[in-house]
C-alpha cells in the first residue's frame, strides 16, 4: 500500500496531562478547517490532521484525531495531551496576532470545560508554553518561545473566564 492509499490507524493515548491550545497561523480573512488543515499536515509527512479539534473563525467546532489518539501537534508532549487549533493567530503581515473571533473564544471555553470534565487533572496550556526553558530560571518567557501559537496567553484569558 502507498502513503496515497494508506489508511489512518490511530495510537491511543494512556494519559491526559495537557490540552493544548494553538492556532493555525492563518490571517482572519482565512476560513479553514479540519479538511485543509489535514491536506496541510499530510503534506508535511503526517498520517492525517494532528489536533484532535479545529475551531472554525464561525465557531463551529470541528473534530480531527479521534480524542483518545495521540496527537501531532506538540513535538515531545503528543502522547500526553489533547490539540485544540483556534484558525488564524497571524496578520496581514504575517505577524502573531490574536484575531479570534468571539464566537472561536466562546467555543474555545466551552469545549475546555467539557475536555475538563473528562480529564480533570490536565492542565491546560497553550502551544508556546512547551517550549524549552533555555535558561533554566522555571519559567518559559517569549524569548524562549519557540513558536508565539497561539498568539495570546491562555492563562491570562482563562483568568478572565
């Protein structure tokens, strides 16, 4: 069988440590989903999309990786963690961004709290927040982010919620 042809067979995940937020890096004119966002992935040599969730700019929810998989989405915490990818997070200019819509934040917590009820001890974060501590002080600041997904600081916005 060639990589055309061959069929997604997911490996499940034995533990929920994280949920990780991220975004697409597309601008806010872009409206993506799980299809192109699985094309894109596909491309760069994974089996199918690697968050287990899109978050459209409409707000609609869509589902990726089945959720008990293991994920792509955060090099050495895949097997740990749930992927949740708001679309868009970058400007015109290419810049981070956070240029999310009301309603993505609006579905964004609702669906945090329902992957919290099912994995109460995970700690939500976002994508830049896995980054390496390069200088070893305990906490990851932006440079040491090796990516600014997903654009916005998850822990102050869920303060706020």
């Amino acid at each position: 069988m060639n990589a055309t042809t061959a069929t997604y067979v997911p490996q499940y995940r034995t533990t929920t440590e994280f949920l990780v937020v991220h975004c697409s890096a597309t601008r806010p004119t872009q409206d993506i989903g799980v299809r192109e966002v699985t094309q894109w992935h596909r491309q760069r040599g994974f089996d199918t999309v690697g968050y287990h969730y899109v978050i459209r700019r409409n707000g609609e929810v869509e589902t990726g990786r089945p959720e008990t998989a293991i994920g792509a989405h955060v090099k050495g915490h895949n097997a740990q963690s749930v992927g949740i990818c708001l679309v868009g997070g970058i400007n015109a200019a290419g810049k981070p961004e956070s240029n999310f819509t009301q309603a993505q934040f609006e579905a964004l917590k609702e669906l945090l709290d329902q992957l919290q009820t099912r994995y109460p001890n995970a700690r939500i974060l976002g994508h830049r927040d896995l980054s390496p501590d390069k200088n070893g002080d305990g906490k990851i600041t932006p440079n040491e982010f090796i990516k600014a997904c997903p654009s916005f600081d998850i822990s102050t916005w869920l303060r706020t919620q």
